[in-house]
C-alpha cells in the first residue's frame, strides 16, 4: 500500500502529496497520543465496569473466632504488656464493641454464632466434644448453610465444636464447601481428658492428621485463608470465610519463630500469634483488592480459662497459661461479665464509620442475623433470638436493637441483662448490679432495687419455661 501523508504547511509547496514519502516523526508522536486516549478511555471505563460490580456484588464476609481470650488480652482493650497491631488496627477501622456478648463456654458461643439461637433452644442429642454423639439437627439453617442458598461460596477452617461423630455433623454437611480443622477443642484428649478418642485434624470428612502438631495450627490455618481467599477473589461468587482458632484455649502453642516473641511469656507469644494471623488476612484482601467489600468480624468466643481444674496442669501447662478478663469480674464458665463480655470488633469500609467505639449491647446471636441480612440470604421460620444490627451499624440509628441478654451455665439461667441493670442468682444468692456504671459487678444493688428484681426475675421465669430450662434456684 502507498503512503500518502499531507505534509504541514511550508514543507510541501501547494499542498502537493509526496509518494512513498518517509513517515515523518510528528505523525508517531500523534499517533501514539491517540492510542493512550483511546487505551486510557477503556481502561476508565474498565475500572467504572469494575468499581460498579464491586459496589452491585453482594459483599464477602470473614469471620475470625479466638478461643478463650479474655476481653483484657488485646492492647485495643487495655493490656499493657500484649501487643496487637493488627487487631487494633481493625477495630479503628470499623467499630469496636465494649459490651459484646456470648455464651459462657465453647459450644454456647459457636451455637449462637452458627444458628442464632440460644443453645438451649437447639437439641444436639448429645455431647459434641471427644466421645460425644451430638450434632446439630437437620431443623437448624447455619449460617454457612444460609449464605450458600444465597449464592456464597463458603470455606471454614479450626475448631467446629458442634458434633462430629456422624459425617451429617461435620461442617461440609452443615453449608461449607471445605473445611480443616480440629472437631473440637485441642486439649480433648489424654492426660487432659481421659478418652481413647484420637484427637486429629479434618480435611473436609477425613481424618488427615494424628496426633495433632499443635505448634502450627494457627500458621497452617492462615496459610490457608490465604489460598481461600485468593482462590476466590476474583469469582463471580462473593465468598464466606469462617476462621476459629483453637488458641489461646488451653494447651497454648505456638510455632517456633513467635517463641519468646513476646513481653508476655508464652500466653503473650500465642496472642501476638493470633494478631499476626489476622494481619495476614487483612493483607490478602487488601493485596487481592477486595477489601472495600468484604465485611470483617473478630471475636472470641467466652472469657479467659482462669482458675484451672486439676486436670489441666499437666504436661506444662501452668495456671498463668490464660488471659485476662480485664476490668471484668468473672472468667469463662462463670455468669460474670468475665465469662461472657469478650472483645468484638467489625470493619465494613464505606459502610461503618472508622473509629467508632460503643459501649451499645451486642451478641453472637446478632452476627448471624446480620450477616445474613448482608448476605441477602432468606432467614429460618423459627424464633431467633439475634437481631439485625445494620441500621446500627451503618449509623442510622444510635442504639443497638439488643437491650436483653440471658446468661446460662449449662440448663440453668443464672442471670439477666435488661438495658443497664443485670440480675444474677446463683447458689442461692441475689445480685443486682448496674453495668453501665460498674462493669467490674463489684456493687450488689439488689436490696435497694426490690421492684426491679422482681420485674427482672419474672421476665426469666417467662423465657426458662420458653425454652424449656431450669431458672437457678434462690434463698
């Protein structure tokens, strides 16, 4: 093909065409500049697509669940000695609960999470721990099975709790895709429990691993939110991510290069593990440019194990193996604020305004409800007891929708919460203290307060025979 170019005024005289003329350089220079317009056109438009399908698509959803820190472990929540970066880092960017709740021990807490409901409401059949038969029945929607019909795809990883000896009870039967983990807590087995059940990770239905190295079980788990989160970032599909530590539950460990890392011995080494393990995961959303739509929750889920049975100091474990409750009286399996106040915090970028600390009542209950909600998955026809914290969340409304909270220790209510005021009677003995005031329940209110005792103590008379448990006896 011939070249004909018009050459610029002055370099042809009357405008004459030169035939199978040298390209001149001004022709390139234009040239290119009209193919990076055009390049940068699409490539905005590209990003608009983009931005547009980010802001559409439903949102990805991670939650990480400790096991047993304290609510005074985090630096965020006052410890002087424990540094957790990454922790706090997530709680300024989002909310940061000062009056979050679950239930007093593993199961409780992991049951309200996963169905929204109190476990007195749900009969597993049994034990879900080491020997035990129990599972949850086929009547209750988890939250990994809610989110899965709404389109999720959905991964766990650590510590289930909630029945394993059939494979129907495992959580790749109960609405995750996948799942590696322990069954249940790291210290159900010999000499700590007296059972001849291995204890052994699961990939999925499958025992891979026996016995258990426990020293990196939370760097293999994030080693694996990683990959999970990286498989699925750039699906079609919004994503689920369900992490539960096994630490800092009792026997505490840690791989080797976070040994001594700490000012805080080994419990110190483990937490500041654990805050590694979520900066991880912070890092790979954001590396995987997914973090402006992914909601992040953490928790744990009861206080600190503090004052050990006999038969946990054993093959060095030491009683200052635990956390701290903090300012709270009471520690995990105990009705105090101790065994059920844990640190909780939530990050959701352009949703929930950055540094915002609440001292409003929250419970595991109200995740699953909220996270379904987010998820635009359908709910269960039967009672919740969570609420949906969204408009709270989002700063449409002040207050939290949660003024109520019962407290149990195994079949038996032991206390109500009731907008400021908590009732607790156990062994006989009435106390009533006014938490927003004096979260440490150092100061009995209960004999100047006798009309309010009463309204209380009615109140969960009502919800015992609900669900059908025992209301703790008193004098």
């Amino acid at each position: 093909m011939k070249t004909i170019l018009k050459k610029a005024s002055g370099d042809q005289p009357n405008g004459r065409c030169i035939k199978n003329s040298k390209t001149p350089a001004w022709y390139f220079r234009e040239l290119a500049l009209i193919i990076l317009i055009g390049l940068g056109i699409i490539g905005c438009r590209q990003e608009k697509d983009k931005e547009k399908k980010a802001k559409t698509r439903r949102p990805n959803i991670v939650i990480l669940f400790a096991d047993d820190m304290g609510y005074g472990d985090p630096s965020c929540y006052g410890n002087p000695v424990i540094r957790t970066p990454n922790i706090d880092s997530l709680a300024s960017d989002g909310i940061r609960f000062t009056s979050f709740v679950t239930g007093v021990v593993c199961v409780p807490s992991r049951c309200q999470l996963m169905t929204g409901r109190y476990r007195q409401r749900v009969n597993f059949g049994g034990g879900t721990g080491s020997g035990g038969q129990g599972g949850l029945p086929d009547g209750e929607l988890t939250l990994a099975e809610g989110l899965k019909e709404a389109g999720y795809a959905t991964g766990m990883l650590g510590k289930w709790h909630l029945g394993y000896a059939q494979k129907k009870y495992l959580p790749v039967n109960q609405g995750f895709d996948s799942w590696f983990g322990l069954p249940y807590s790291n210290d159900m087995r010999k000499p700590w429990v007296q059972t001849d059940v291995p204890l052994g990770i699961y990939e999925d239905t499958a025992m891979v691993e026996h016995p258990v190295n426990q020293n990196t079980l939370t760097t293999r788990y994030t080693e694996r939110a990683h990959q999970f989160i990286s498989s699925h970032a750039g699906a079609e599909k919004p994503f689920f991510l369900y992490l539960a530590y096994n630490m800092p539950h009792l026997p505490v460990r840690t791989a080797e290069k976070f040994r001594g890392q700490s000012n805080a011995g080994l419990y110190g080494d483990v937490i500041e593990t654990i805050d590694w393990s979520v900066g991880q995961v912070i890092q790979t959303l954001e590396e995987e440019g997914i973090t402006g739509n992914t909601v992040v929750f953490f928790a744990s889920d009861n206080g600190p194990w503090l004052n050990l049975p006999d038969r946990m100091l054993q093959e060095g474990n030491k009683p200052w193996h635990a956390g701290s409750p903090g300012p709270l009286r009471g520690h995990k399996a105990t009705t105090y604020e101790g065994g059920a106040r844990v640190p909780a915090m939530m990050k959701w970028p352009g949703m929930i305004r950055e540094n915002r600390v609440t001292d409003e009542l929250a419970a595991t209950q109200d995740i699953y409800r909220t996270m379904l909600e987010i998820g635009g998955a359908e709910l269960p026809d039967h009672p919740l007891d969570g609420y949906n914290l969204l408009p709270f969340l989002k700063g449409e409304t002040d207050e939290s929708p949660r003024n109520t909270y019962y407290y149990f220790r195994g079949n038996e209510l032991q206390a109500m919460r009731k907008g400021d005021w908590k009732l607790r009677q156990v062994d006989g003995n009435v106390q009533l203290f006014n938490l927003q005031i004096d979260p440490g329940e150092r100061f009995n209110r209960a004999s100047e307060k006798q009309e309010l005792v009463e309204e209380i103590r009615k109140e969960m008379k009502q919800f015992a025979e609900e669900v059908g448990v025992e209301v703790a006896e008193i004098e």
